[in-house]
C-alpha cells in the first residue's frame, strides 16, 4: 500500500515536470513564485572535474572487475578481511558494462 502510494506521487511528480517543460514552466512557476524554496539552482559547472570524475569511475569499474568479468559491487570487511558480497545483480552487472562503453563517448 505504501509503494503504491509512493508510486503515484512519483507519477504525478514526473506528469508535472513534463507538462512544465511541455509549456515553458507555465505549470510550476507560479508554485516557484509562491514557494521559493522550489527555485531550481545549478552549481557551477566544471567540464574537467565531470571529465575526471567519469575516468576516475571507469578505472574503479576496471579494478572492481574479477577475472570472470564480474564486479564487486559491494564489500563488506569481516574480521579484518574484505569480503564480496555473495548476491550478484545481473542488472546491475548491465548497467555497469552500459557505464563502462558511454564513458568511451568523454
């Protein structure tokens, strides 16, 4: 029940995003005027921090990978050693490797 009502503000959320876009933020400017707390704002934007920030994760995704290919996604230490989590996420696994060729595209 929970989810579904979650589910639904986020529904609504996006439906109000995208008509906002849709007539050039006629839907949410007036609740930006009112509420200027919903004011979006952008920090400054750094081309060469995104650049090493993408070659950063793609060379940890490369280091993370074992020699089948797979990836530790997740590791927990246990009495002084690092252990990989035992679940693997073929999802996961997917959106890695999609990571992985769009960082060849920067």
């Amino acid at each position: 029940e929970d989810c579904t009502v979650f589910m639904i503000v986020v529904l609504a959320l996006i439906g109000l995003t995208v008509a906002d876009e849709m007539t050039g933020g006629a839907v949410l400017d007036p609740l930006r005027e009112r509420f200027p707390a919903l004011q979006p704002e952008f920090p400054a934007f750094d081309v060469r921090r995104v650049d090493r920030s993408i070659d950063r994760a793609t060379r940890y995704l490369c280091a993370a990978a074992d020699e089948d290919g797979k990836f530790a996604y997740a590791v927990k230490v246990k009495d002084g050693v690092a252990v990989a989590n035992d679940d693997y996420n073929v999802l996961r696994h997917t959106g890695a490797i999609y990571a992985l060729v769009d960082s060849c595209y920067f």
